[in-house]
C-alpha cells in the first residue's frame, strides 16, 4: 500500500474547499482505482491535500492512478469547479521522524 499527496489548489484565490470534500470524492472511487482511503487535510493559509492510500504494485503506478482519479473526480463533481490537483507524489516521511527524535 502507497500513501499519495496530492494538493488541491483553487484557480482563484479565496474558493472555498466543500466541507463534505471527502466524502464527495469517496464516491467518485471506483474499484479499478484500487484506493483504501481518502484523508483530506485542510491547511489554513495554504493548499489543502488530499491524501490517498491505494494498492499498487510499484510507487509510480500509486502515483499515476493518483493523478488519474484526482483529476476525473474534480472534473465530475460540481463542488469542485474552479479546483485542480497537482500531480500526486509519495510524501518524504525521514523529516517527520527526524523531528519526533530530535535530530
């Protein structure tokens, strides 16, 4: 299983992320996509990111199917007008657990 971020940028400054996002993206998975789960995380001030767990043989298959859904979910759902994903990219997880040590 591979984690995937992908942010979620508005094309114009001030578009309000729908408060239901995860929910609304859950229904647009389908089974070929092989996703787990979804976790949106808001981030004030900055772009929310859409984290995705999904099965996949290798990471640059994780990644492109994460790029695949995103971009046919922000297309299908009306909610999302306005809203883009960047490409998804497996998260660099060493700084996190550098900083929980103290490195």
């Amino acid at each position: 299983m591979y984690l995937v971020h992908a942010a979620l940028r508005p094309v114009s400054p001030g578009l309000a992320l729908p408060s239901d996002a995860r929910e609304l993206l859950r229904g647009e998975v389908w089974p070929e996509d092989r996703i787990e789960h979804l976790v949106v995380h808001p981030h004030p001030g900055a772009d929310p990111v859409l984290g995705v767990y999904l099965l996949a043989d290798r990471l640059e298959d994780a990644e492109a199917r994460t790029d695949r859904f995103c971009h046919r979910a922000l297309t299908a759902l009306p909610q999302f007008a306005g809203w883009r994903a960047a490409r998804g990219a497996a998260p660099l997880l060493a700084p996190f657990y550098e900083r929980l040590l103290g490195l």
